[in-house]
C-alpha cells in the first residue's frame, strides 16, 4: 500500500508535461496535504488519487471550473472568474480571481499564495468555509451580501483593499468563485473523511468466495475504492454530502442577526444618552460578564490574552507538533516532513487595539453589533449573543449596544495609564 506523496505529485506532472510539454504548466488544484497526512497513518495515495478524480469531476480546474446544477452556482459567473486574466474585444474582463486575488488567496483558495507569507494577517483560507466577518450566526455561512461587502469595502488594518471600483458584476463573480472554492474545499474534507470512516480495506476473496491467504497463513487485503461511478451506493453518499454543504450556504440567508428595535439606543446622535450608554457599555466591558478586558487589555490596546490562536493557525500548530511528537517512519516520515517544512509560521491571534478605532469587519454600529452578538468565527473572539435562533444569550441586547458605544468612544477616552502592547507579536502589530 502506498502512502507516499511524490507518485502523485509526479504522476500529475507527467500528465500535464505530457499534454503541453515542458514549457508551460496548467493551474492545478492541490490537495489539502495536513489533512491527507493529519498522523502518522495517512491517507493512502490510492485514495488521494481517487479522492482528486471525484473532486475534478465535480469542480473542474482552476481554468475550467465546473458545479454541479445541485450547487446552485452560477457557472457564467464561474467562467469570468476563473483562468488566466484578459479582455474581450467589448472590454468584458476574464481571469478576475487569478488577477485580483490568487497572489494572496492562492489558486486553492488555501491562503497561501505568492505574497501571503508577507501580510499579517495571513490571507482568508477559504477551503473550510468559514468566514469572520458576516451578518449571521456564528456557526452560519455568510450570505452573498456579506462577501460582497468585504469585497467592496476591503478589510480595514489588513492588506486586503477595497474593489469597490470593479463593475458589480465583477464583484458578483468574485463572490460566486470564493463560493465556489468553499463548496470544493469542504467536498475534499467530507471525502476524506468518508474513506477514512466507511471505506478502508477488505479481505480479498477467491472465485469461490473464499479468502486469499498470503505466505503467512494471514488474509490479503485491498483498499476498497472510491469509485463512485461504478458505486451507486458511494453516489447516494456523495450526494448527500453535497447536499448538507449546500444546505448550509443556503440556509445562511435565514440565518441573519436582526436585533430587536426596541433594544437599540433610540437616538445616537444625543451626546447625553450616548455618554449613558458608553458609560454602561464600559462597565461591562470590564465586568466578569462580558469580560472584554480579558482579550482586550485593561486599556483596550489589546494586549490582554496573546497567546491563543485562530482556527487555521491552530490547525497548523496541531500537526507540527503531530509531527515533532511522531513523524511516522520511512517515507510516510518524509512525507509528513516535508508538508510541515512547507507551512508558514503559525501565529497568534492578537486582539484588536480598540484604541486606533480601525475594525475589520465594519466601522458601522450594526458591524460590531454583529461581532460582539456572534463573535468573530475561526478566531477567539466569543459571542455574547445566542449561538442560533431561540437560544440563550450571555447579554442581553441592549447590553451588546452599550458595548458597542463604548467601543466606539474608546479612541477618544484618555487612558489613565497608556501601555504599550504587550512583547508578543509585537512586530506584527504595530
């Protein structure tokens, strides 16, 4: 059986040199290898394999894009997005993702492209389909309006810009395509984890049914396949893996953070009750409740807790120190060495410097209304509202609004004792 990542890697470059020759190689999507190669147990490049040719299947190639009619994507917008960047003799623009986003995002959508290495923080991966900055719960996808907001507004104190100068219908190509690598990326964890969970080996069997022995008396075994086009029980399966993916795309409109009218202060621009209101909002800020200090800092600079992670940086961290702890043996060793040399650092998640009055996700009151009911998704930054509709909340919402005018009088508040952030990361902060 073979665990190995070159057969792969070379079996895929023999395919495209052979097609195109030597001078020009084809975009390609790559697997997620942390996950192929999560402990020291891989998956088998068998599986790889397969689990690419379902993936191409359904998705196509970062040239030719495809969904199916199932995903509810719209393939016109695919194709503006997708391959290399031109122009029509109409000046239509192609290619809009390799030419706005991939030298950050990468062609995979994974974060890691050409200049990633070099932002901070580093660029959304977008294969799990968690985003941080959205109008719905924390659990829930983003709707189209949320993506497109990020995309027309960019993300304040990051390297990622505003396009809000791209015709609408760029944008809602853009939007579709980062969709589109979404769906992929969590179709490629679901398969994963469908051959590690319900396929593996199976004795083979002799013309009479019985099992092959092998020199030692014991029964040979084979990797049941990932065939689904010569399974009809395995299509049924990735149907329905499809089907819970789209669902939570689709249900994300339903789930949208609409706070309550009567919680919400009655007139912002009457300095007195916006004074009330910060001065409320600042109280819990510090308090055992909402225990904002914490992440935050006893003067908002954020230098409170330094030392925890966002999702993928925690992902990375979990398999280097897999790696460090058991590497495995032979080649399954320098597989999984190799994948580790490839990562970037991991970093920690620093809390935002409420003090600069820069928010990422939207300097509007509903913006960080939205991130402190839901929190911010893939990072450490906790909810105070209910986790889905109809459950319990640690604040009420009239509460959440007076955090939200306190954290917008931060910048104007004198700190009785300005500090410095905290020496972690320093460099990465200021």
């Amino acid at each position: 059986m073979n665990y190995g990542l070159r057969s792969i890697c070379f079996l895929g470059s023999l395919v495209v040199m052979g097609a195109t020759g030597c001078d020009f190689r084809a975009p390609e999507f790559h697997l997620n290898m942390v996950q192929m190669v999560s402990d020291a147990t891989p998956t088998p490049v068998e599986y790889q394999e397969q689990i690419a040719n379902v993936l191409g299947g359904m998705f196509g190639d970062p040239d030719e894009p495809f969904a199916l009619p199932e995903t509810g994507l719209d393939i016109r917008r695919l194709k503006m997005a997708a391959g290399p960047a031109w122009t029509d003799q109409k000046g239509a623009a192609f290619g809009l993702y390799r030419q706005h986003c991939s030298h950050c995002h990468g062609i995979d959508g994974d974060g890691m492209g050409p200049t990633a290495l070099f932002l901070n923080p580093y660029p959304r991966d977008y294969r799990q389909g968690v985003y941080k900055f959205k109008s719905t719960y924390n659990p829930a996808k983003p709707t189209d309006e949320d993506l497109h907001r990020v995309l027309v507004n960019g993300i304040p104190g990051s390297a990622m810009p505003s396009f809000s100068l791209l015709p609408s219908a760029e944008v809602e190509a853009l939007v579709e395509y980062v969709k589109y690598l979404s769906f992929r990326g969590q179709m490629e964890t679901a398969l994963t984890n469908y051959v590690y969970n319900d396929l593996g080996e199976e004795e083979v069997t002799d013309e009479n049914g019985d099992p092959v022995l092998d020199d030692e008396g014991e029964p040979v075994t084979k990797l049941i396949p990932l065939d689904p086009e010569n399974d009809p029980e395995q299509q049924e399966v990735i149907k329905e893996l499809l089907a819970e993916i789209v669902d939570g795309w689709n249900e994300a409109n339903e789930q949208i953070i609409v706070p309550a009218e009567d919680a919400i202060p009655t007139d912002v621009s009457d300095m007195k009750k916006f004074a009330e209101s910060a001065a409320k909002g600042r109280e819990l800020f510090y308090g055992t409740r909402a225990n904002c200090m914490k992440c935050h800092g006893p003067t908002g600079l954020g230098d409170g807790q330094q030392d925890d992670y966002d999702i993928w940086n925690k992902a990375h961290l979990q398999f280097l120190e897999s790696v460090a702890e058991d590497p495995g043996e032979g080649e399954i060793a320098q597989d999984r060495t190799e994948v580790a040399e490839s990562l970037f650092p991991v970093r920690n998640a620093i809390p935002r410097n409420l003090r600069k009055g820069i928010y990422r996700g939207g300097n509007r009151r509903i913006d960080l209304f939205w991130r402190i009911y839901a929190g911010i998704a893939g990072s450490p930054m906790p909810g105070s509202g209910p986790a889905s509709p109809g459950a319990q909340g640690t604040l009420t919402e009239e509460e959440m609004w007076n955090i939200v005018d306190y954290v917008l009088s931060l910048p104007y508040e004198n700190a009785s004792q300005p500090q410095r952030a905290l020496p972690i990361n320093t460099e990465l902060v200021n």
